[in-house]
C-alpha cells in the first residue's frame, strides 16, 4: 500500500511535519540527503525554550528522537525525481523508490558559499567568524567590525540591516568593482558604510579574525556575513509543473499546498522568513492540512 505521506528532507521543518504526521497515525517515511543548514548553525539564541542556545546539530538530533519515539525514522537518500500517476506519487532515488498519496516537500535551500577553503570555512563558521543569518545573530556583532560580501541591491540591503547592530560595517564586492546605483552609493554612505572593491582572495582565519584579501590589501575584521544568495531545493516540484518565485522559492498557499495537488511544501524552499521557528510553524500547518485533506478521501477512524 503506498504511504499516505513522503517527507522530503529532515531539517526542522521535515521533522515536525513527521511528528505531528507520526501523532495523526497516518503512515510515513521520511528520506533526507543529509544537508540541512540547520546542522551548521553553531548555536541559535533565537530558538524559544533554549536558554543559553542550542547548536543547530543538537536539536535535529533531538527532533530526531522525538520523530523515532512516535515510529518516523528517518532513511538517508537522495529523491532525484517525482511522477503523479492518478492519485499516486512515485518518488525515486539512485537505487529505491517510495511510493505516496501526498509528498511533503521540506528540502530547504543550499547558500553560495565565500571563496575559501572548505576546513578553514568549517573552523570560521564554528567561531562565528563567519555568519550567514544577520536574523539569527545580527545581535552577536553588536558594536563588531563587520564585513558584508556582496553588491547589488542583496548586498546593499543587508549591509543596512547589519547597521543597525554597528557602526563599523564595510560592504565587500567578492568578484570585482561594485555594482551599485548612485542612490544605493548615496544610502550606504549615509549609513556610513564603507565601500570596498574587490575581488577578494579565498578568506582565511588570521589572529581570531576573519581575513579577507583585496586589491589594496587584507582587511580584517571581527566576523563576515556572506550576501551572495542561495540556490533554493525545489527543482523536484518545479519539475513536475509546481508554480514558484522567480529565486526559485515555491509558491504555497495558506495550507502549504503547492500548486500541484497532493504535493505540499514547508520551510525555506517555500517563499517565507528562513528561520527555524517559521519552518517549525510552516510544517504543523502542512502536515495538519495534509491530514484533513486526506480525511475527504479516506476513513480517519480506527
């Protein structure tokens, strides 16, 4: 009999929708590729009920049990495609196939990384030298010399957001000149922003700082925001003819529904806040509207 829900990906949004679909009794499998931002976080303060924090790791550990004590156990695999026959989803990895009456989609989005060497991001990342969420700890590097790579209206704007914790905030062109409008030049120097060219060498950790090599020199600083997008995991939907964002974030409904019936999204590959409690709200909302909608096609009751 095919699963009455495929979860897709097991970050924090993943794995709530597998608990409260576990707790709904309804039978469900949950396959993940092993690469959720949520495992690099080195310790999230904006996560309620965690005093002190908690690193990203430990909590999907946790989720993890939580899921397993209810039966949902997550398997490692990657679904490199989707197909719909009738009612019926087929999901299928390099060597196993799952089919389901609704796939729930909670693959997240990967961030473009800096150009540095793979350990020395690690370390930095680890140290807070190195952030990618001026939401989550914008606080953090209050009155900190900041570093923001990027250009263009995504690098103008969080360099402003990241203004608003300090004073010292220099914006970083990773790949050559700046590509800005007289009237972003104009705002960031108001704010009083600095403005550097690059492009910049591979980053690299210097006295506990981060260090960013440029045409005029290396520049240190306390920690560096990298503004240089991500790449959103909703090929799969996108695939099979779901409607999205033109960054590639899928477009939902108030239910999470994507525009293909059956299949449903949650988290950031959905257009929304990228921040863990939003993901965590986004799947109790899916999985509950997964439940219901199954409840008109099929008995509920034991």
């Amino acid at each position: 009999m095919p699963l009455d829900c495929l979860v897709i990906g097991a970050g924090p949004a993943g794995l709530t929708a597998a608990i409260y679909l576990a707790r709904f009794d309804l039978k469900i499998a949950i396959v993940d590729a092993g690469n959720s931002r949520a495992a690099l976080i080195p310790r999230t303060n904006n996560h309620a009920g965690f005093p002190g924090g908690i690193a990203g790791a430990e909590l999907l550990a946790r989720m993890r049990d939580q899921a397993s004590d209810f039966g949902a156990k997550v398997t490692p695999g990657v679904v490199e495609r989707l197909r719909k026959t009738g009612d019926i989803f087929t999901a299928y990895g390099s060597d196993v196939s799952w089919e389901a009456r609704t796939i729930l989609l909670a693959t997240g989005v990967v961030n473009n990384r800096p150009n540095m060497e793979t350990q020395v991001h690690d370390v930095a990342l680890a140290r807070g030298l190195l952030r990618y969420c001026p939401i989550c700890d914008g606080y953090e590097v209050t009155d900190r010399r900041v570093a923001v790579l990027g250009s263009n209206t995504h690098g103008v704007d969080e360099a402003m957001f990241i203004r608003t914790f300090t004073r010292d905030v220099t914006l970083v062109a990773p790949d050559g000149d700046h590509v800005l409008t007289a009237a972003q030049r104009k705002k960031l120097e108001e704010a009083g922003i600095g403005i550097l060219d690059g492009p910049c060498g591979s980053l690299r950790i210097k006295d506990e700082r981060i260090c960013i090599p440029v045409p005029g020199g290396a520049m240190t600083f306390d920690s560096a925001y990298p503004a240089l997008g991500s790449i959103i995991r909703s090929e799969l939907a996108i695939m099979m003819g779901a409607e999205a964002t033109s960054e590639g974030c899928l477009s939902v409904d108030s239910n999470q529904r994507t525009t293909v019936e059956g299949l449903y999204a949650a988290g950031d590959v959905a257009n929304g806040l990228d921040q863990i409690s939003h993901a965590m709200g986004e799947a109790g909302v899916a999985a509950t509207s997964i439940r219901n909608d199954l409840a008109k096609t099929m008995p509920m009751y034991r």
